[in-house]
C-alpha cells in the first residue's frame, strides 16, 4: 500500500485538496503548514548524505549549468509571459519559476532511470541557495510596487530550508543506524503529511469562492503547456547520455510545489495559490507522459 502511495504521490495532493476545500476541520491546519513543510523537508534531508555527496560530483560544469537555469534564467520567462497574462497569473507563473528543484527528483529519477546523484546535487544545491534568490527574484521582478517584504521572504525561507538540513546533519551523526532501518517509511510519511499541509493551505482561503469568481480556463490551459514546454526545455538543455537529460528535464519542470504552495498561502493573494496549486495537476500529467518516453529510449 505504501508504495502504491509513494508511486502515485500525486493523489496525496487531490486528497488534501478536496478536504482543504470541503472539510471544516482543515481550518484549524491552515496555522501549522510552516511547521509541517519544515518536518517533510528535515524527513527527506534525513536521507541525504550531505558530507559525501559533494564529494562524489565530477561535471562542475553541468552543475553550474543546471543550477543556473533552475534558478536564474528559467524565471526570466515571467518577462516574457506577464505581458499576455493577468497579474494573479503571471505572479502565480513567477512563484513556480523561481523555486528550487522538487525533493522528490531523486526518487523519480531513479524510476525512470536517470541520474540519480545528480538529481541529488541539483535538489540539495538549488534547496541551499533558493533562500536568498526567490526574495531577490521577486523583489527584481515586482519591484517596490508590492507589499512584500523582503525580510519576511528571507526569513521564512531560511527557516524552512536551513533548519531541516542542519537538524538532519545532527542527527544522522548520531543516530545514523536508526535513520538506516527507518528511512523507508520517511517518503510514505512525508507525502501523509503532505496531504494535511495541502488541506490545510486550501482551508486558509475560500477555493469554490475563488473558483467561482475567477476565469481559470485559460489558466489551467497555460500551466499544461507550461508543464510539458519545461519537461522539453529541460531536456534539451544539455549534452549528454540520456540519464543526464532525463534528469535534466525532471530538475526543470518538476519544482519544489509544496514550498510554492506554501510560499503562495504566505504571501500572495487566494486567486494566485489556487492556480499554484492547480499546477500538480498538469505536472503530474506531464510526467506520466514523460515517463513513458522515458522508458522507451533509455
């Protein structure tokens, strides 16, 4: 059963959903998502050998590259769209450019055959720096025009992304033995949790509200293309065997959503955490389809 889940994490996501908007109880979730982010991320941090695994890295240059197009010139494309779109759109659009690659690209990397250290690197890398580049991508882009403040978004983000990496560190120093014969439980734990932090977000708004009153088609439509154009770019990206663009293309187009989930509720308004979340949708899609190409030409 667990692994049924762990394959399928997406349905984790659709369930949080529908009790974030259907159930009342999800409400008294909405204070805690912080919380429960931080624990998902000190559970994946937990099976990360972070001393060694920098040692392990051989093509500094691909790194450069991949880290560099995850976090810097992939958000560019907001320039390009936010002259078509709305703003709740575009700035939706913008919170999912700017985040670092998911914390689940190793394990799909490793399905679908790619390369699984370097998704690691990518993950940890872009997680590490992700702190100080998504306030001062948004301050860049949105100028002073918006209410948010910059030490709010370096605050929040540091405690997100620093504590669970420097706990972890700790403990698998000291209870390396016991992480070993638990760590299989930690994804199907992380996606449970992740199912009340979905709910719970949702709950902090009023989603039929929001649905009713906004035009979300074309949305919708946009974040299919978006999905399936990052899964391309991402794979074209680079030069190489096919694990390394697989991985590539995973790195791109699969982005840490729970953080942006989470970062939306924070900052932005109801309208733009709706089209935030409805992006696991068309990504998931996406990477069914991926996988299935995946398969056939590696």
């Amino acid at each position: 059963m667990s692994n049924f889940i762990v394959k399928n994490f997406w349905l984790t996501f659709l369930i949080g959903m529908f009790f974030g908007v259907f159930s009342g109880f999800s409400k008294k979730l909405s204070p805690y998502i912080l919380y429960m982010l931080i624990f998902i991320l000190f559970l994946s941090c937990l099976q990360i050998d972070l001393r060694n695994l920098f040692v392990r890295i051989k093509n500094y240059k691909l790194i450069f590259w991949l880290v560099l197009w995850i976090l810097i010139l992939l958000p560019l494309l907001y320039i390009l769209l936010r002259v078509f779109l709305d703003l709740d759109v575009s700035l939706a659009i913008l919170i999912l450019l700017v985040m670092p690659a998911g914390m689940t690209i190793p394990f799909y990397s490793s399905l679908f055959k790619g390369d699984m250290e370097l998704a690691l690197v990518l993950t940890v890398i872009t997680s590490l720096l992700c702190p100080f580049t998504i306030p001062l991508l948004i301050k860049f882009f949105l100028g002073t025009g918006f209410s948010i403040n910059f030490l709010d978004m370096l605050t929040m983000l540091s405690l997100v992304i620093f504590i669970p990496f420097l706990v972890s560190i700790l403990i698998r120093k000291f209870a390396l033995v016991f992480i070993e014969k638990t760590k299989k439980y930690y994804s199907f734990l992380s996606l449970f949790v992740s199912m009340f932090l979905m709910a719970g977000a949702i709950a902090k708004i009023d989603f039929l509200e929001v649905l009713k009153g906004s035009e979300l088609v074309y949305p919708f439509i946009l974040l299919f293309v978006l999905a399936f154009v990052l899964h391309i770019i991402g794979f074209f990206i680079v030069r190489g065997d096919i694990k390394t663009r697989i991985t590539s293309s995973l790195a791109i187009a699969y982005m840490n959503s729970t953080l942006a989930i989470v970062f939306a509720a924070s900052f932005f308004s109801p309208k733009v955490l709706v089209i935030v979340t409805l992006y696991q949708i068309p990504v998931n899609i996406a990477l069914m389809f991926s996988g299935i190409i995946f398969r056939k030409i590696n």
